[in-house]
C-alpha cells in the first residue's frame, strides 16, 4: 500500500526527456577508411650487407588441437610440417621466421587463416615452432622475411 502512494504523490518523477534547444554535441560523419597493403609485405631482395626483416612481432604456435583439421586452404594441418597461420598473407607464401631471442630460423608455409591474439603477427606449427625453441615459453620475438608470394585466393 505504501508503494503504491508513493508513485501516486510522485508521478513525474520517472520522467527524464527535457528538451534541448540545440545538440550537445556532433560526430563527425563515417567515412570508409581505405585500407591499403603494406608494402614490406612484398618479397624484396635485401641488400647484400643488410639484415633488415620485413616485418617484426611476436608469434605463437598451435599443435595437438588441430592436428588432422582442414585449414583455412583446404589442405589438412600437420602439426610437425613447416606451417604457418597469418591473417593477410595469400596461402602458399614463404615466409623465413627469425627467433630474435636465439637467432634461430625457419622457413614456413602460409597455410591458414585465424584470429591471432592482440600483438601477434604469426602462429606455427608446432614442427615450426619447435625448430625455433619457443615451445616452453609459447611466444617469441620474432622477424619475419617474405621470400615468396603464394597465389592470391579466389575466395
């Protein structure tokens, strides 16, 4: 009973639309922002005394969980073969991995797509990523060098 002469003595109190005279504040229209491919991705010959690396970041690798699936390509996942999973590279690109922490390398095949964690650039197979002695640690600073681009897919 008492609630009920509440909302009877207070009836605007649930009111809350005022009217404004003008907008408080605007945002700018959308506009579609172009996104462009990066240049470092495509294989470029280093220079005879340079070391340079096309791009930088860390990878990750995935193995067991996945062994035997249909990859993004279509090909099965081994998880010991020299394979890779990056978001834009075409598949079938050669890409050379550099563990910045050992100097160790390998070279892999794109061969999948997927969601990376934020700030990685690369995920590996497990083989891949056991040549490069990241597999206790799970990630590692790596370069990457883009030797050769696989064909575009039609998708």
């Amino acid at each position: 009973m008492l609630v009920a002469g509440v909302l009877v003595v207070y009836p605007r109190t649930v009111e809350a639309d005022a009217r404004l005279s003008s907008p408080v504040a605007t945002a700018p229209p959308v506009v579609p922002i172009a996104i462009a491919t990066p240049v470092l991705l495509t294989p470029q010959k280093p220079a005879e005394t340079s070391t340079a690396h096309a791009l930088h970041g860390v990878a990750s690798w995935y193995g067991s969980v996945f062994n035997g699936r249909k990859t993004a390509s279509g090909e099965r996942f081994d998880m010991y073969a020299m394979t890779a999973c990056h978001p834009t590279l075409p598949f079938g690109t050669m890409v050379r991995v550099v563990n910045r922490d050992n100097r160790r390398s390998v070279v892999v095949r794109v061969t999948d797509r997927g969601y990376l964690y934020s700030g990685r650039i690369l995920d590996l197979s497990y083989g891949a990523a056991q040549k490069l002695e990241m597999i206790k640690p799970g990630v590692a600073k790596v370069d990457l060098e883009v030797l050769s681009l696989g064909k575009p897919s039609r998708n």
